[in-house]
C-alpha cells in the first residue's frame, strides 16, 4: 500500500527517488547544473544557496521520514497512521517534486524553443506573449505560497496555465504534466524583490531552460 500511494505521488517525475530494502523511496537532493551565482542578476546568489540547500533540502529530510514512518505503519497495519501521514508526503514530496523541476528548467544561458514546443504554444494561447502573460498572471495572483504552471494535458494535448497552492504537485493533484513551474513563495524572491512579486515573476522569463522545457513537452507527448 504505501508502495502505491508514494508511485501515485511521483509518476512520470524521475526525481531521484532510490529503493532500498529499509526505505522504499528514498529522495535525495539533487545537484544543480549551474554555480548559485549563475542566475544573477535574476536570481541572487544568496537566493539560490539558501533555496536549494535550506528549503528544497528540509522537503528532502521531511519526505524521507515521513516514508520511514509510512512504512512503519504499513508493517503494523496502522490505518489511522497511514491516513495521518498524507498531508506530510503531498507537502513535502510535493516539495521535492517542483522543487527539482523547477532547478532543471533554469539556466543562466540562452536556448530555444523547440520547433514543437513553440507550435503547441501558438495553438494553445495564440502567442507566446499570451502565454507568457497568461503564466504570469497565474503566478503572480497566488494568494499566500504556490506555483504558477504550465502544463501539458495529455487527454486533450492541450497546454495550459495554472496555479497550485502551497507545495501541492501539479501531475498528482490535476492530472497535467509539468513543464516549467514558477516557484512564488517568498523564499524564492523576497530577498531580492521584496513584496513586489510580479517584478520577480517577469524577470524569471530571462533564465528559463527552453531546452529543458521542450524536452519535457516531449516527454509528455510520448507517454
């Protein structure tokens, strides 16, 4: 049972998830393909070191006790500790979850569209400054912590923008998949931005992986 709840958390997220005999999945965290100080003058070097080692790393540390525990209490046939337990693994492997997509699909280099990517694009906003002020606008209207997404619908092959709240995970709760999400709690920016969030929300467009991002949509295409 707890072999399913955790599969149904992290399908089609290859997220560095190791099975061992103590713990089934196992989250670990993962290292970025560029320095902290990369992404300036976007995103600050002090930003990205305490993002990545304070907050994605606490999500890592939560989720894998909260396995540990789930699992103890699938041995003892604990329902009432297996149900306790949800909200812990949605928080924080969600956690883990958008966090490492969101670390993949940045760059401090200039890259592409796929032809793809751009085209599915065109079909379902218009443009890509309609998209691009269609994610914004989801991102930036979150109320308290969340993530502004685009996603793909696999059942209508349709991409869409839309917001998540808190740490809640984008495949898991909505069914779409997820190709480039906009991390706006205010440990993502306030440093550097403050409380003006839409200032952080537009100038992340500047550091976007597209090569990241159409692999992805490619991904979710072929599944």
């Amino acid at each position: 049972m707890a072999t399913k709840i955790v599969k149904s958390l992290f399908k089609s997220q290859p997220l560095g998830i190791l099975f061992t005999p103590q713990v089934r999945y196992k989250a670990t965290l993962p290292s970025l393909k560029f320095e902290y100080h990369d992404l300036e003058p976007t995103i600050s070097r002090e930003i990205m070191e305490i993002h990545h080692q304070k907050h994605h790393n606490t999500y890592v540390v939560n989720y894998n006790n909260t396995i540990e525990k789930l699992e103890s209490a699938v041995s003892k046939g604990d329902t009432n500790t297996i149900i306790s337990l949800e909200p812990a693994l949605r928080f924080n492997g969600g956690g883990h979850i958008n966090h490492t997509i969101f670390w993949e699909t940045l760059s401090p280099c200039s890259s592409q569209r796929s032809s793809d990517l751009d085209k599915a694009i065109i079909q379902s906003f218009g443009s890509f400054e309609a998209f691009k002020n269609n994610l914004s606008a989801a991102s930036v209207a979150v109320q308290g912590s969340g993530w502004g997404w685009l996603g793909y619908n696999q059942k209508n092959k349709k991409l869409v923008t839309i917001s998540c709240p808190n740490q809640d995970p984008l495949f898991a709760t909505t069914g779409l998949y997820p190709l480039f999400g906009i991390d706006v709690w205010e440990h993502a920016y306030y440093l550097q931005y403050k409380n003006v969030r839409a200032d952080y929300v537009n100038a992340i467009f500047d550091v976007i992986n597209w090569e990241a991002v159409s692999k992805r949509y490619n991904d979710a295409i072929s599944q």
